[in-house]
C-alpha cells in the first residue's frame, strides 16, 4: 500500500508542476488531511457504538439465542466448526447482517483462532476457515446502518443505496458460498 499510495501522490506533485499549480499543494494537503480527520471522528462515533453493542450482546448471553437462531444456516455452511466458533460465527454473521461493519471484526477474529485450533494443518486455512474469510468479505448487510450514517454524514441521501446493496451483497454472498462448495468438493 505505501507503493500506491506514494505513487498517486507523486503523480498529483508531477501533474500540478505540469499544470502551473504547485502554490496549491500545501493548500490542498492541508484541506485533505483536514477532510481525512473530519472522516475518521465521524466513522469512530459509529464503530464505538457497534462494537459496544456488540459487547453487551455477548456479555448478557443473547449470543446464545442468535447462536439458536443461526445454527441451521451455521451447520449447513460450516461442516467441522466446532461449538465455540459457531458462536463467534453466528456473532460475526449478525454483525454483519445488521450493517455494523467493522464490529463484525472481533468476532470473527475470535471464529478464525477457534477454527484454527480444530484445523490439522497449521501452514494451511481448513476449509471451514475459507469458507468463514469468504462469508465475511461477502457480509450480506439486511440493514445497511453504517453506510446510511456515512451518507447522511457526507451530505448525501441515506436511504437511496439500500435495493442495490441488498442486490449486490446478496448475490455475491451466495455465489460466493456455491464456489467455496465446489472447490472444497474438488478438493482444491
């Protein structure tokens, strides 16, 4: 990423020489970096709210109801999770269903190193590890809360992306759950 990153903005200083521009550099680096801490405070508000939510549902023990709620879908996608991942699995999915985002990301830290303990061969995931990278890079959003906050923060119409992530994340997930089948029945 540094490569990139340091690419893009040795383009930008080679095209501002070239366009005559160079007095606006430190202008715009100052409204960048201005913008770019403006976005993170917006985004940390809504990431410490979820993952405090997230914390009370599995301190109180209603993980243990979404966990009932999920486990046929859980069983189905997952073949040799074992009990304590099927929670965090079950945890992560919710998440993720809900629009929480980056909240999802504790649990499914904590569903990967309890997979990775069943998985009989550490230098490779297991399936049910691929499986879970693949769920969780696809996450299906029911309730797309967190881009809704993000456009209402920037200005924009918050309700007007719903019908095309529902499309888009539902397609995907499924697609992506019949390929991660079919390689583990090839045994690829």
């Amino acid at each position: 990423m540094k490569y990139i990153w340091s690419a893009i903005m040795l383009i930008s200083i080679v095209c501002a020489i070239y366009n005559g521009k160079v007095a606006d550099i430190p202008l715009s680096l100052a409204r960048g970096s201005q913008n770019a801490i403006t976005a993170v405070l917006s985004f940390a508000g809504i990431m410490c709210f979820w993952c405090g939510i997230m914390r009370i549902i599995e301190k109180s023990g209603f993980i243990k109801v979404i966990k009932k709620l999920t486990s046929p879908v859980i069983s189905l996608i997952f073949d040799n999770a074992p009990d304590t991942a099927r929670e965090q699995i079950a945890m992560n999915m919710s998440a993720n269903l809900l629009g929480m985002g980056n909240a999802a990301t504790p649990a499914g830290i904590k569903a990967m190193h309890e997979l990775d303990k069943v998985n009989p061969n550490p230098k490779t995931p297991s399936r049910d590890m691929c499986m879970l990278m693949v769920l969780n890079t696809t996450a299906p959003t029911i309730i797309p809360v967190s881009v809704m906050a993000y456009r209402a923060a920037a200005g924009g119409n918050p309700t007007s992306v719903i019908l095309p992530i529902w499309i888009s994340a539902f397609s995907s997930v499924i697609v992506a759950i019949i390929c991660v089948k079919l390689f583990i029945r090839r045994d690829l």
